[in-house]
C-alpha cells in the first residue's frame, strides 16, 4: 500500500509537470506567433505608405506622356523626361514585384521556424522601405522635370518669385 501511494504522488507530479510543460509550450508559441504578427503587422504599415504612391507615379507618368507629346520639344528635354519615365516605371514595378514576391503570414508559419519567419519580415519589411525610398526619388525627380518642362526660360527671371 505504501508503494501504491508513492506510486500515486509520483505519477500524478509526472502529469502535472507534463501538464506545465504543455502550458510553458503553448505560452512561448502564442507569444512568437504575437512577436510575429506585431512585425508583419509593422512591415505592412510600410506597404500602407507606399500604396497611395502608386497613384501619384500615374499620375506623373500622365504629366510625362503630355509633356513628352507637346510640340516643339528638345531633344535633350526629350531624353531628361523618358529618363524620369523611365525611373517611375522602375518604381512601380519594384512595388508590383515585391508584392507579388510576398508570402501571407499563415504560409510563413507552415514553413518556417520562429527566427526564420522574424528573419523573412525584416528583410521584407527592409525592400518595402528600399521601394518606398525609390517612389519619393522618382516622383521628386518627376515633379521636377514635369516643373522645369512648364516654364518658359526666355526674358525674364522665372525662380518662381513674383515679379
């Protein structure tokens, strides 16, 4: 009988500990699911940036075309705008490209340990900035050319001062 009862105490402390192990388990991967969500949620918050841009490269890309097609163009503004074209259509297609290219969180997690899925969102979330940097670039240079194109530079002082 005293066998029986240590038996008893012993097995129950091997359940309960297996129990707490489970637990341990399954609080460290709903806290790395948490940590992954919260980084895939932020790298998102760069694709949410950069969206809106993608309508103003059409737009820019529109002011190009008209520019492109107004009469009497030089040759050298003729190069400096295809050049800006040229550079938003980069930019867009480096977006189109990374959002094809990205892979939803659930798929991630079917083939990925923890570090690895961490490791993918900031290399993701690194491109997505990298993109984001090249559409302002393109747009400024854009916004330049289409500015520059507008502007009459014969007699008088055109700085953008009132006269």
């Amino acid at each position: 009988m005293r066998y029986l009862s240590l038996l008893l105490i012993l097995s129950l402390s091997l359940t309960s500990c297996g129990e707490d192990t489970a637990a341990a388990e399954k609080a460290t991967m709903d806290a790395a699911r948490a940590s992954q969500q919260t980084a895939y949620d932020a790298m998102m918050e760069g694709h949410d940036r950069v969206m809106p841009l993608m309508g103003k490269i059409t737009a820019a890309q529109r002011s190009i075309k008209e520019a492109l097609n107004s009469e009497g163009l030089e040759a050298s503004k003729k190069e400096v705008l295809e050049a800006a074209n040229e550079q938003l259509e980069d930019a867009n297609d480096a977006m189109m490209s990374w959002m094809q290219d990205l892979k939803p969180l659930d798929e991630l997690r079917e083939s990925m340990d923890n570090d690895a899925i961490i490791n993918y969102i900031r290399k993701e979330a690194g491109e997505i900035a990298k993109v984001e940097s090249s559409m302002n670039a393109a747009l400024g240079a854009a916004a330049n050319v289409v500015e520059d194109h507008g502007h009459s530079h014969e007699g008088g002082d055109h700085s953008g001062h009132n006269h």
